[in-house]
C-alpha cells in the first residue's frame, strides 16, 4: 500500500531540518517535494527517501537516485540532494521506518482479528483480557493469565498460568510462554520463542543426573524486543531478568538465573550460561559465547564470535579468537599455537643461562661504554 509524506512533513515530524536540494534539478520546496518510501542509497529511486550514517558509504550519494537523503550536517556537502539534517542520521532513519511502518497498518482493511478472541482460542473464564485485544486462531491462555489492553497474542500461541503481560504487547504466532512469566509495557515476541522453559539444572549422584526444579521464573522489562526461536529460561530459585528496552537477536540461548541490564542488544545465536550477569548499554555481538557465574559491566562491546570465560569489569571493546586466514596459512599457525609452551619455555632457560653467564641479552649494544 502506498503512503507518502512530503519533506517538509517529514522533516517537522522527525525534528530535523530540511536542506534545500542545490541545483535546478533539485529545486522543489520541501513542501511540495513527495517522499513515499524509503531505499538505500544504492538503490534508491525517485519518491524515496535514503540515508548514509556510515562514511565509507559517502561515494554512492553522487549516484544516488533519492528525492532526498538524511545526512549528518557535516556531510551535507557532499550531495546536491535536499537533505534531512541529522546529528544521528541512522536513529532518525529508525524514526522515519516507524513512521511509514504505522501509516501502512493504518491503511490496511480492518478485520474481525483485530480485536477480540477467534472461536478456535481456548481462554481460561479465569484468565483477564484487557480491552482491544486480539487473540488469534488456536490460541491456548490458561487459568491467572493477564493480557494487558491493546495486546496481541497471534495463532498457536501458548500464555501459561499466571503470566502478565502489560499493554500493548505483541505475541507472534507459536510463541510458548510458561507459566508465571511477567512482561512489562510494549514487549514484542517473535514467532517460536520460548519464554520460562526450566533452566539446565542437575546434580550428579555418581551413577545418574538428578533434576533440579526450577524454581524462579522470568521477568521481562518494557519496551523489550526477542527474536524468533529465542528460549529464556526460567531461574532455578531467584527469576531471570530482563531490563528495560534489551533487544535480543533471533536463536538466542539465556540460561537461569541471568540478568541482563538495560537497553542491551544481543544478536543473533549468542549463548549465555546461568547466573551470568549484563550490565546496561552493552552491545553483545553474534555467536558469542559467555561461560556462566560471570559478570560483564556497563557499557561493553563483544565482538562476534568472541568466547568470554571471566568477567569484565571496565567499559570498552573486547574480542577474543583468530582472524580469517586462508586455509594452509591457518594450519600452519595452528601448528606453531600448539607449540607455544615449549618455545616459551626454551626462551625462559635460555634467559636463565644468560642470567648465570653475565652475558649481556640479546640485542645490547657492545659499543655504548
């Protein structure tokens, strides 16, 4: 469906100031300049809106096919397009997405789904649904849940005993929520994630594993994004918890008993063990690994890939593992890797040696007496 806004109203509505286009290609004013979607620089075409928030990028906006191009003002030279100023071009590309994702929704014909409970949902006369709910097809919510106002349970979803869920949630399809599991304002749930399923507890007897209960559950913030296929697991004794405003990828794995501060993100197929500890406004890269009964502080960055064994204590950038290299080079660096502990401990007998000879080390100048 097609929607349009004109630069100006764009500009008004994102609170940043408009350019003017240089040129007489580019001399409609911004309130009459029409803007019906947005596309990369690469591919842009006229009536679409791009942006370039990263520098290396800054070649295409010469090509660029745009009718405009949010940019930071110091990068406002480098195009004759009008452009949307911005100190953060990449949150107000954000901004301008939601703005053009809700005037679609709001285009779209409205059905009977979007509010109320399908006849095939099977809703506990215990359970409280708030107003202008939507429950889908096959739906399954048991005796004590709560669904706050404006929420949306999709087909085949499961709400165990006792969960709450605050307004305006949304709960895709298939989506399993175990019982006792709290969720804040505006939480979104991608299809197959699966929330409060028993953290990996046992005790080893000496001849068989023995179950643990799990004991906790899980409380998840506001405004909290999960991916689909995400499993959080409940907490053995103490809940799992889930600040405000985290963001988790696609086929994330979070043990018992974490927590996760804050406005974190986590991307996709990271794995974080029980008791692990994340503080606020950390970036956790793909495919990391995090051993459990460990403590990350505010404000860091694992690169992707990265296996973290011991807790981070200051803020920064960290990584860990080897870079791409092509095969035969790998192998033999593997080879050299395994050999690590010899070669250091020839170099520390030979230090010896030279300690007991009073022979000056390698690399003294003879000539400086």
């Amino acid at each position: 469906m097609m929607v349009s806004f004109t630069l100006a109203e764009l500009s008004a509505t994102l609170d940043v100031p408009v350019r003017a286009g240089i040129g007489s290609q580019h001399d409609r004013p911004a309130d009459q300049l029409i803007i019906d979607g947005l596309a990369t620089l690469e591919n842009a075409r006229p009536g679409k809106l791009s942006f370039l928030s990263n520098p290396r990028y800054s070649q295409q906006l010469s090509a660029c096919q745009a009718s405009a191009v949010i940019v930071h003002p110091e990068m406002a030279g480098a195009t004759q397009l009008p452009c949307l100023l911005s100190k953060s071009p990449y949150v107000t590309y954000a901004k301008a997405s939601q703005l053009f994702a809700a005037a679609v929704a709001h285009q779209r014909p409205r059905t009977a789904l979007q509010t109320g409970i399908h006849p095939s949902a099977v809703v506990s006369v215990d359970a409280v649904i708030g107003a202008d709910v939507c429950v889908g097809p096959h739906v399954v919510i048991e005796a004590g849940a709560r669904i706050g106002a404006g929420s949306y349970i999709g087909a085949g979803a499961y709400i165990g005993s006792g969960v709450s869920l605050g307004v305006d949630c949304v709960i895709y399809a298939n989506v399993t929520v175990y019982h006792d599991v709290v969720m804040g304002d505006r939480v979104m749930v991608h299809a197959g994630a699966v929330l409060g399923a028993d953290g990996f507890g046992f005790a080893f007897d000496g001849q068989r594993s023995v179950k643990i209960a799990q004991l906790g559950s899980v409380r998840i913030g506001s405004d909290v994004e999960i991916g689909a296929g995400t499993c959080i697991d409940r907490g053995a004794l103490d809940d799992t918890v889930i600040g405000d405003g985290v963001k988790i990828d696609n086929q994330v794995q979070i043990g018992h008993n974490c927590m996760v501060g804050d406005h974190t993100v986590i991307c996709g197929c990271t794995a974080l063990a029980g008791s692990t500890r994340i503080g606020r406004y950390c970036v956790i890269g793909g495919g990391v690994g995090i051993t459990g009964h460990l403590s990350i502080t505010d404000r860091v960055t694992v690169s992707a890939m990265s296996m973290v064994t011991q807790s981070i204590t200051k803020p920064g950038l960290y990584s860990s593992g080897t870079l791409l290299q092509e095969s035969s080079i790998w192998k033999r660096n593997v080879v050299t890797l395994g050999k690590l502990s010899e070669l250091s401990r020839t170099v520390r007998n030979i230090k010896r040696q030279l300690d007991q000879t009073g022979l000056p080390p390698p690399g003294h100048d003879y000539d400086e007496h």
